[in-house]
C-alpha cells in the first residue's frame, strides 16, 4: 500500500480546516507528484503530530487541502541529540544535515572554526542558513518526522559552548581519545547530549582545549578515522541504538 504523500506548511492547521498550500507545496503536489483533486496527503507544521486529509485541485496553481482527522503521531528520539558541526564543505554539509534530520537530532548548531575549509561572510551565511531550513523540511517530511530539527545561526565554538543547555552529557569526538563512544554510552544512562564534531581538519588543538576546559569529555568511534560527516552521524547512531532500543 503506497503511503500518502507528505508536506510541510508553515501555518497553523486544524481539523475541518480547509486552507491554501503554499506556492511551492502546491506546485511539487500538482507538477513534480502529479497528485489530483481527491488524493490522501498528510500535513504537519512542526508543533507536532501530523494532519491526514485530501486534496483540492482547483488549478496547478490552486491547491488546497481540507484536514479530516488529526494522529498524535511523533517519531523523535527519547533524549535530544544537540550537534555542534564545524561547517564543512557544502555537498557535505547537506548530506549531513538531510541525515541528521532522518537519525532523530533535535539541534544542530554550524560552527566556524579554525580548520573550516569554507568561510561565510554574514550574508552567505543567512543564505545557506535559508537553505539548510528547506533541508530540514524536506527530510522531515520524506522521513515522517513531525517536529523540525532546530538550526542556530553560523557561530563560533565559544558562543556556542556559552549558549549550551544543560544538564547534559558533553562529549568532544577525537580519534585516539582512551574512552570509545559506546563505551560511554554503555555505561550512561539515557540523557540530552551536546556532541561537538570538527571540520574536515579536525579541532585545532585551542579548540579541543577549550571544550575540555567547559567539561566536554573526549570520545573515540574506534580504531579508524572518518570523515566529519561520517563520524557525527555515526556517534548519533550508536546512541540511539544503546539508548532508544
């Protein structure tokens, strides 16, 4: 049985409530899925849950939709996941936040460090801070997540480790760190997690310093060194695994 398909809106949405999908909802509904008049979708707007309903295709450029029941559905991790990324190359940098979005992270905070191969400038930040928001609502309606992953502004490593939640496990990844990253996990009882990942070149030493200093507690994924975007989505596996089963 084909699952109906699914959309973000950024509007509030109630049952019996009949509204207008916005342009770009509208136009990948009728043009890119070619769905008609009729047709079962589900809308969410990230305050949770998700709404199943029909379609109302008055036009390729009219779409509507009419909300006939809610489900209370949720699909997020039982702890939340606050990943502190050092900004990496830009096909990277998608692919790992498409992929955060589907492993179940609450946050994701794109830090510019010392090693960060690309430099945003204020405006090509907010572009590509733009961007990575359609990612996430793109991921989260293919993955059937129904809250969005939260994305802070490009900052730095210190006014992000300032800005921190607790109470929390914090933990830095270095290859070679004495304590392995299911190990820890193994012997932790589930909880929120700030998890700091460097760039392509890894944290400068001043860096990994510093995070040491604010009590992050360094952790190794094993005998072999990943690449950036591998070893946060592997670290987000392996405690979701141990603590979500």
């Amino acid at each position: 049985m084909t699952e109906p398909a699914r959309f973000y809106v950024d509007v509030p949405l109630s049952v019996g409530g009949n509204i207008h999908l916005p342009g770009h909802v509208g136009h990948h509904a009728a043009r890119v899925l070619r769905l008609k008049s009729g047709d079962p979708v589900v809308l969410f707007n990230g305050q949770g849950g998700e709404y199943h309903g029909t379609l109302v295709m008055n036009s390729s450029r009219d779409v509507g939709f009419v909300a006939e029941r809610f489900e209370a559905r949720e699909a997020e991790l039982p702890f939340s996941i606050c990943l502190g990324q050092g900004i990496c190359a830009s096909e990277k940098m998608d692919w790992l936040i498409e992929k955060a979005v589907e492993f179940g992270t609450a946050h994701i905070a794109p830090l510019s460090l010392d090693r960060s191969v690309v430099r945003l400038n204020p405006e090509r930040a907010e572009k590509r801070g733009q961007h990575w928001q359609n990612l996430v609502a793109s991921s989260s309606a293919q993955c059937g997540r129904n809250r969005l992953m939260g994305i802070s502004p490009v900052a730095s490593l210190a006014s992000w480790l300032d800005a921190r939640l607790g109470p929390s496990l914090d933990l830095v990844l270095a290859p070679g760190a004495p304590a392995t990253l299911a190990n820890i996990a193994a012997a932790t009882p589930p909880c929120d997690v700030n998890l700091l990942v460097g760039p392509e070149g890894g944290l400068s030493p001043d860096e990994f310093q510093l995070a040491l200093a604010r009590g992050f507690v360094a952790a190794s994924l094993g005998p072999r060194v990943l690449r950036t975007e591998s070893a946060a989505l592997f670290a987000i596996a392996t405690l979701s695994s141990r603590w979500a089963a």
